[in-house]
C-alpha cells in the first residue's frame, strides 16, 4: 500500500478521529506480533518446585473418659412352684343288685259263661211297653209349665221320640208330632233331656232301644 493509496483512503472524505484510531490500532498490533517473534525462541520460562518447610505440631490429646463397666443383672429369686391342688376324693357308693321280682303264676283263664239266651219277642214286648209306661211316667212328672202357656191357657200334646242304651244313656231326642204351640214342643225336649233312666230289666232288648212317649198340657197348665 502506498501513500497515494493511503491518502486516497484516508482522504478528506474520511472522518479524522477514527482514522486515527484504526491507524493506532494497527501500529499497535504490529508492535506486539514483533515483540512476540523476538522474544519466544531465546527464552525459555522454567518452572520448579520450592520445597516449604514443615513444622511439626505437638498435640495433647484429652484422655478418654472412663466408660462405666456394665453391671452384672441381679439374680431374680426362683418362683417356688404351687402345690398341686388335692382332688376330690369321690365315694363310690355300691350300687345295691337288683331285686330279683318274682313273676306271678300263670293265671288259668276260665271260661267266661255262656250268654244268656235272648228273650222271646212276646216278653221283650212286653218288658218295653212296661219300660215305657215308667219312662212316661217320669218325664210328665219332670215336666216344667212356663209360665207363659198357663197364662195363655195353652194346651197340647207332643208326641216325642228318643233312644236309650241298655245301660239307660240318652242318645238323642226330637219332636215326632208338634203339639203346634212351640212352648209345648220345646218344654217337652227339656223334660226328656233331665231325666234320669233306670238300666234295662233282663227280658229287654241287648241293643239300645227307639221310646216315643206322648207329653201334654192343658188350658190351665196342668200336665195330663
């Protein structure tokens, strides 16, 4: 570069202060960059090791602290063991043999006697129209008046019907002919029911036994 260049470059078109801080800038660096090359190869910058001196330093050390030694654990006393628990002691009482029971002899059956012989139809007739004349007999006297039919001066007769065991046990009782007054009926029923009967005499029937009987009242509340 020669100096027209320069001048032409730096010419009065450029600013003067900073060309001139580039023109410092470059002869600065062309400074250093020969300094550099003079300087490198001659000197040579060794490095060593300066060996300081020790000091050594005497240290007390505390002494250790005196650890307590761990004591032996008491011997702890034996539990003495129990003494067992005494058992009841359980009496067997004898069981006392059974005693022997004596069997009762045989019973000898013996012949039940033969029944009697039924009795003829005449005399069975006979012994219930007389059975039957006592039975009447007994229900009109048993016979209750309510106090209403007398007042009314009802009368009537009503034919009832009822059976007896041989035994005289009532089996049942009905109307077999309304007297046509309902008081009539009904204090007939009662009569027949409050009855006691005899048993039957031995010329009756073995077998129960159908009665029909006529019970009455008149006008003025009589039995008849």
């Amino acid at each position: 570069m020669n100096s027209e260049s320069l001048s032409g470059f730096w010419g009065p078109r450029a600013p003067q202060p900073f060309a001139r801080a580039v023109l410092a800038a470059l002869v600065l660096e062309i400074g250093l960059a020969l300094v550099l090359l003079h300087w490198a190869p001659d000197r040579t910058v060794t490095v060593g090791l300066r060996r300081k001196p020790m000091t050594a330093h005497l240290v007390t050390l505390p002494k250790p602290r005196a650890v307590p030694r761990p004591q032996p654990p008491k011997p702890q006393p034996i539990p003495k063991p129990k003494p067992p628990t005494p058992k009841p002691v359980i009496h067997h009482r004898p069981v006392p043999l059974p005693t022997p029971v004596k069997r009762p002899p045989p019973a000898v059956h013996k012949p039940s006697p033969p029944p009697s012989p039924p009795p003829s139809p005449a005399r069975a007739a006979q012994a219930v129209n007389r059975y039957a004349v006592m039975v009447r007999t007994r229900i009109q006297a048993g016979l209750v008046v309510p106090r209403s039919v007398a007042d009314l001066g009802m009368s009537g007769r009503t034919t009832v019907s009822f059976e007896l065991t041989p035994q005289g046990r009532l089996v049942w009782v009905r109307v077999a002919r309304s007297s046509g007054f309902h008081l009539i009926d009904r204090a007939s029923l009662a009569a027949v029911r409050s009855v006691s009967y005899p048993p039957f005499t031995k010329n009756m029937p073995h077998h129960a036994v159908v009665f029909r009987v006529r019970v009455g009242l008149n006008g003025r509340g009589h039995r008849y």
